[in-house]
C-alpha cells in the first residue's frame, strides 16, 4: 500500500470493521428470514454505502476529483464483477437454470441494463484518459471496455431486431465469429468483467504511487507534466 493511499485507509479502519460486522448481521438475518436474495443484497450493500462514500470524499479532498473518479469506477465495477461470479455461482454450483440465475439483482440482468453499464464503464475510462494519459494501465483498460462494449452492441442489436435475449453475441458459444470459442455467455462475460478491472485496479494503485512519490507540493508539476508530456 502507497503511503498516500495508507492515509485515507487507517482513519477508515473502525468504519470497515463496522461495515463488515453490520453487512453480515444485517444479510444473515435477512437470509434466516427467508427474503429475496434482491432484498439481501440491498442490506449488505446499504451498510457499506456510508464507508464508499467516505471514501470518495477523502480522495477527492486528499488527491482531487479526478482520482475520486478513478476510485468511483473501481469501486463500481469491481461491485459488478461480484454479480457475475454471483451468477456462475447459482449456474455451476447451486445448478440453477438460465432463467433463475440472475445475479443478487435479477431484474436488472437484461441488455439494455448491460449495455448501458459497458457505456458508462468506457465513458469514465475515456474521460480519465485526458486527465491521466501516461497510465499505461487505464489504456488497456480502455482497449478491454472497448472490445466488451462492442459484444454488447451486437448483442443488444440482436434484441432489438429479433426481441431475443441471451444470445451469444461475437464470441461466446455459437458466436457470430466463427461460431465463438466454445465457452458458454456467463464464463465469456466474467473473463471479459475481469479482464477489464484487473488493469483498472492496477492503474488506480499505479496512479497512487506517483502522487505518494511526487508528494503534496508536486501534484501541480505531476498534473503538467500529464497533460503536456
């Protein structure tokens, strides 16, 4: 951990402890009680909101708006990245069948809720790129988004010209290349979520070094040397 992002952490370190104690009293008891996985999930992620939001605040005031961006994009798309192992977890383990393995928020598991979230994903990379253009990591992750929010533009294509959803769009099996890769919708879409958020997260770590490197006084020679180097 860099020594700046060590300073927005340890002050946290109660909140965490508190958050991790009320999301899983709070999700147990919702579970003993019978309730919709929906309803659980909301519960366990409610007691997590006031920390995320301190969070973002705290970078914001410690390092600017443009990491407190940086960090809403991987907090958001790391949370979307547990919903699709949610989702392999009810298909390959629990053994559910398509139309019961939605994730914790099922009804928002359809294409246009899919492709609208590759926008906003690709979006935010695109608006970081101007202000962090030497971050080889948030490149490559514009590379990735890029490639996923095309497979949802065929895919939400597909819906609309047909009205069909959960086909296997470019690449998964039965794909439109060469008949995909063999590798079902769920798996190929979870490979493409993680491929895609592993260089995000390295980047924002990346991105936090150099400000702990440069220091307090060197943000404004580090933000020129950004946008003109």
């Amino acid at each position: 951990m860099t020594e700046g992002a060590a300073i927005l952490v340890r002050p946290m370190l109660p909140w965490l402890a508190a958050a991790v104690l009320l999301s899983a009293v709070g999700a147990g008891v919702a579970a003993s009680a019978g309730a919709p996985i929906w309803v659980i999930g909301v519960i366990g992620l409610a007691a997590w909101l006031p920390l995320l939001a301190m969070a973002v605040l705290a970078t914001g005031r410690a390092a600017g708006g443009w990491m407190a961006l940086f960090l809403v994009l991987a907090l958001t798309q790391s949370g979307h990245v547990g919903e699709h192992v949610v989702q392999i977890f009810q298909l390959r383990v629990l053994g559910l069948t398509g139309e019961h393995a939605h994730g914790v928020f099922g009804a928002l598991d359809i294409e246009w809720v899919h492709f609208a979230w590759n926008s906003w994903v690709l979006l935010a990379v695109a608006i970081l790129l101007i202000r962090f253009r030497n971050n080889p990591w948030l490149w490559l992750t514009a590379l990735l988004a890029g490639w996923h929010l095309f497979e949802h533009l065929v895919l939400i294509t597909t819906y609309l010209t047909t009205g069909v959803e959960g086909t296997p769009g470019l690449l998964a099996r039965g794909g439109l290349l060469g008949g995909g890769l063999g590798i079902a919708r769920p798996e190929l879409h979870l490979v493409y979520n993680l491929a895609e958020t592993l260089p995000l997260l390295i980047g924002l770590g990346w991105e936090w070094r150099r400000r702990s490197l440069h220091g307090p006084s060197g943000e404004q020679q580090l933000m020129a040397a950004e946008l003109h180097g």
